[in-house]
C-alpha cells in the first residue's frame, strides 16, 4: 500500500466451498456459502475451501495478508499473503482466497482475518463441528 493509499473498506467477506468466475464478464458466483462445517473425526481436511472478500474506497497498490486462526488459543492454522493492484476507485474491488486440502485440527471456531501492511481491514468466522454421523442439524431438510 502506497502511503497516499487510502484504506480500503471490506463490505463483504464471505466463506465457500467454491469461487467460479465467468469468463469474459469476470463475474464471481460463490458456491456453498457457509457459516458452519462438520466433521466426523479430526484432524479432518476439506477439500476445497474460499474466500470472497469486497473492497470499496481502494486505489493503487496493496499487499494483502490473510489469516486462520483457531480462536481458542490463537494458533495459526495457515498464512497467505498476496498483491492487489486497484485501477478504479470508482468501483468495487475483489479478491479471491482458494485453498486445497486444507487441514482442521480439531473442533472450534477459526477467524479468517484480513490485513493490508499491518492494517486489520475485516474477518469472518468458520464454526467446526463435531457431528456423531448422519447429516448435520443445519444441512436437514426444513419440516413446514
């Protein structure tokens, strides 16, 4: 982040199982939106995990750090650091987190939290449970 770059403000940031952006239109549709997850047993590993994060009043340069945390003590699950480049202000701008097999140590509540520079910009939270087989109280169909 240059030092005349103004911070940006985070208006989405948002976990799923998929991000798929639309060739051509580079329109993201965010697959499997999730708050909570289960697991048999632990260590566990998802396949597949991403995360959308929205930027306003963004221009110019920035690197970008995020985060995973185990919020019970603290612990870093995992680090990735990257550069967003911002051409028009006038805009939104996106970015893009996917991970592979990435690994669960154990049942908890994780913080994905973003940075810029040493800048705490935003952070969503990723609730791991522990489920006794059979589907998850939260994916069973609704009863009317």
């Amino acid at each position: 982040m240059e030092e005349s770059s103004p911070v940006p403000i985070v208006t989405a940031m948002l976990v799923c199982d998929q991000i798929i952006a639309e060739q051509g239109t580079n329109k993201k549709s965010l697959i499997g939106i999730f708050e909570q997850v289960g697991a048999l047993t632990f260590p566990t590993v998802m396949p597949r995990l991403s995360v959308y994060v929205r930027l306003l009043d963004a221009f110019g340069k920035y690197p970008f750090k995020l985060r995973i945390v185990n919020l019970k003590d603290e612990t870093l699950l995992a680090e990735v650091n990257g550069e967003g480049n911002v051409q028009d202000s006038a805009h939104a701008a996106e970015l893009v987190f996917n991970f592979m097999g990435f690994a669960i140590p154990q049942a908890g509540k994780y913080e994905f939290q973003l940075y810029t520079r040493d800048i705490y910009l935003h952070r969503v939270t990723m609730e791991v449970l522990q489920i006794q087989g059979g589907i998850p109280p939260w994916q069973q169909p609704q009863r009317r």
